[in-house]
C-alpha cells in the first residue's frame, strides 16, 4: 500500500503535550533504507548551549501535611522564533522560580534574551507556556498558564512583551495546565482553550469557576469571550492535563480533545465535534458534540500527556496518551468507526505500576517519514491514597520508541538514559539548530532544562532527507495556518 505524508500544524501548550510540522514525503516504497537508520542518539548539550534555568518547587514529598492535591505538577517549555530571525528561541517556566526566556545565538548556543525580565514573572507560580499569533499582526504572543491568574503578553514586533491579560480578558483563575489554541470558527482568529487540573468537588477548596476549564473565543479586535457554555458543564469539571485542537475526522474544522486526570474525578477523556454554526438556534451559536464514547476516546484514566499524530501514515490523527501507575494508552483513528486501542499490538510493553508518564509527542527524529514516539517518566515510590502520604519523586527513564514503518514501534531508549535517569516531565521539540534533525528539551521537576542534540545518522550514512517549510496564512486562514495541511 502506499502511504503519502502530509503536514499538519497545531499550537499546544509546552507543557505536557506536543506537536507540531510534519512534512510531506514520497511513497515509503521509495525509501529503501528506512531500515537500516540508526536508533536514537540524543545528546545533552544544556550547558554548552547556555540553558541553565532552574526548575524549583517548594516541595517534592507528599504529605499528610502537604497533600497530592495541593501541588502544582508544571514544568513548561515552548519553543517560538519570537523575533522573527529565522532560528527558534525557548521560553521555559519555572514553578516558583522566575521564568527565562532564550535568545537563539544562530551557533548552537542560547544566550537569556534581554527582553526576558518583561516575561519572567518572578511572583508568579508558573506551569505551561504556548506560544501564538492571536492578532494576526505576524509575531507570536506568549501565553502562560499558572496556579492562579494566567498571562497573555503582547509581543511588540520582536522589541519587547506587554501584558494585555486584562484587556484581553483571558486571566482565567483556575490551576492551569494546558492550553490549546485553534480556530475553531474559521474566522482566521486563534480561540483558546484552558485546562484546569482539579478534583472538584472532593479535594480542592476552590468554587466550580475556578475548577473548571474555559473555551475563550477571539473577537478579532485584541478581545476574548468566555464561550465556554458552548460545551457541556459537567466535561468541563474534569482534571485535566492535556488538551489540543485537532481535526480528527477530516471535515476540514478543527475539533477538541481533552485527556483528563480521574484522580478523585473520575471524568474521562473528551473528544468534542465540532459540528460548526448553530443553525437551528439550538447550540448558543456554535455546536459542539461530545462523541467521546461513540468514537471509543472516553477512556477513563490518570490522563498526562497527549500525542497527536499520524504515526501509521493513513493520513488520518491517531491519539497517544500517557498515564499514571497503569499502561500508556495508543489510539489509532479508524475513521468513522471511531478509535480502537492498538497499544499492545503496536509493541508499547507495560512499564512498572509505579511509573509516571507526563509529556509525549509523535515525532520523526530519523527523518524517515514514519512518526516515532517520545515520552517523559517520573517514578513515584510508595503511591498510595491521593491523600494519604504517597512518598518522593524519583528519576525513572524517559523513553523512545522507532517506528519501524509497519504500524509498530521498538524501543530505542539511548543506553545512557537508562543508566542515568533524570525527573523528566515537559516535553518540546524544534530544529533549534537548523540542521535538519529535530531536537528537543525536556523539563525535569525541581531541577532544570535539558536540552537535547538529534546526533543521529549525523555522519548522513543513511542519507534520509528533509525540508522546511513556513506556511503564511491568509483570508480565512490564520497568520500562522495553524491547522493547515500540505500533501
């Protein structure tokens, strides 16, 4: 059969979930090598490179006294050329650290921007970041989310950051984690999706405003509107850590997919239609449906991280998402028969029942048109009752799994990794150095950020290929044509 690649673009959050460019390649019969391409050799080159920020929480040990759900579990990254220089630059967050922001020094090093004060946010107890054009005046904003008031900061043509939460009228108050943005009305302005982690009402002293997520529609003008009573109420109290923008069924508008922590909540994932304008007067404007258990995507879980991706090149979104203390979860899109859990068949072993998985993303780091996987890992030792002691948190290896181009994957975790596990959490990749290999840097809880070099097939034996492309929306579409596909 032939498989054609094609491109998608989508703005999430740098928190725990990623996506991102995925570039158009020929047939796989024409590529004879695939192969034969090298496993995965990721080198960290945080310190050579400049990337020192701290990552400091005021705890890593649960309580009686300092329970589970007390805690703000954040580490964010997000990668954006936020001076339009042509090489992308990092912001990273610090939980109660000040966040950093990274200028791109164009030779494999960062250096702190000096526009980083404006956004660091010192007082602030800092989770997520993402990164988009909300305006459309062609230089992407920065919006970050916190355990509290979140942030919208204006970027002034690559010259500096104001924050325009207020006017804006995006501070939600909630404990955020995620946000997404996408276009879901097709009127070329970025909405804006924010998930709250909370297990309302059993053990958060918080009132349902706060605990609940919020849809934000762009008015085009600088504005936001709470649009979030265009969702059912009862899916919105989930504890959610993962959400993006997607158009799974390939109708051409984006839809919405929500992975939920069941914690003491136990709301399940939420995959929400789009089902366009409200016609009949029955929708509030605009119509969305929860399709969640007609589709198969409602599985009820410690939900983490969230990858989107079309890893079995059937040009369709399937969906992969981490969990705690039980197996990660592969969901191949089926088409109009919904999704169907693959992850056994498609070689993904249980890790140990203590094991953590947090930020994931499909990602192709051998350029050999088929989408491999990554995912961060904590472990937790003694986990018990949420609100009973559930002990430290303690390194466990990230993984990295190759898709071998038949719809199944092998574990090509780098020797090292295993030997030398690090906390890690967030999760971000980019071609920071614009070599052709994709890159990525990784949060690791109360430590810092890794930055880490795709040295793979460096030598080029393999001799894969690849290609860069800048999409510029118009008309209907985006600044940045998030949501745009290439074939």
């Amino acid at each position: 059969m032939t498989h054609h690649r094609y491109l998608v673009i989508c703005i999430c959050t740098g928190l725990l979930i990623a996506c991102g460019l995925r570039v158009a390649a020929q047939p796989a019969s024409a590529h004879p090598r695939m192969q034969e391409t090298p496993l995965a050799n990721f080198v960290d080159v945080s310190q050579s490179a400049g990337i020192t920020a701290v990552h400091q929480a005021s705890w890593d040990e649960f309580s009686e006294e300092r329970p589970f759900t007390d805690g703000y579990l954040a580490v964010g990254q997000a990668w954006s050329d936020y001076d339009n220089d042509g090489w992308v630059d990092l912001y990273v967050t610090g939980n109660e650290a000040p966040n950093v922001l990274y200028h791109n020094q164009h030779n494999g090093a960062f250096a702190v921007s000096p526009l980083s004060n404006s956004v660091s946010l010192p007082d602030v107890v800092s989770g997520g970041a993402v990164w988009a054009d909300y305006d459309n005046d062609g230089w992407r904003d920065l919006y970050v989310l916190a355990h509290g008031a979140n942030v919208l900061f204006h970027n002034e043509q690559g010259q500096g950051f104001t924050d325009v939460t207020a006017q804006a009228g995006v501070g939600d108050l909630g404990k955020g984690t995620t946000a997404a943005w996408g276009d879901y009305d097709g009127d070329s302005f970025l909405d804006l999706y924010v998930a709250n982690w909370s297990c309302f009402p059993k053990c958060d002293p918080v009132d349902p405003a706060q605990a609940q997520d919020r849809l934000y529609h762009n008015n085009g003008d600088g504005t936001f509107a709470d649009a979030s009573s265009l969702l059912t109420y009862d899916k919105l109290l989930g504890s959610a850590f993962s959400a993006s923008f997607v158009d799974y069924d390939n109708d051409g508008d984006v839809d919405l997919y929500v992975v939920n922590d069941k914690v003491q909540n136990p709301i399940g994932n939420v995959l929400w239609r789009n089902d366009g304008a409200d016609k009949e007067g029955a929708c509030g404007g605009w119509c969305w449906t929860d399709v969640s258990a007609e589709m198969g995507a409602d599985a009820i879980v410690h939900g983490m991280g969230l990858a989107l991706g079309d890893y079995d090149n059937d040009q369709d979104i399937d969906f992969y998402f981490t969990n705690m203390v039980e197996p990660n979860v592969l969901l191949r899109n089926q088409g109009a028969d919904g999704f169907v859990n693959e992850t056994a068949d498609a070689g993904f072993v249980a890790e140990p029942t203590n094991t953590v998985g947090w930020g994931t993303a499909f990602f192709d780091y051998d350029n050999d048109g088929w989408l491999d996987l990554y995912y961060a890992a904590t472990e937790f030792i003694k986990f018990n009752d949420l609100q009973g002691p559930l002990g430290m948190m303690f390194p466990f290896a990230s993984r990295i799994f190759h898709n071998n181009g038949s719809a199944h994957f092998q574990d090509a975790t780098p020797a090292d990794w295993v030997d030398n596990p690090r906390p890690g959490m967030g999760f971000a990749y980019a071609d920071y150095d614009r070599d052709g290999r994709v890159d990525f840097v990784s949060g690791q809880w109360n430590q810092g950020y890794h930055l880490y070099r795709n040295q793979t097939d460096e030598a080029g034996a393999v001799g894969n290929n690849w290609l860069t492309i800048r999409l510029i929306g118009g008309g209907p579409v985006s600044r940045d044509a998030v949501g745009a596909r290439v074939f």
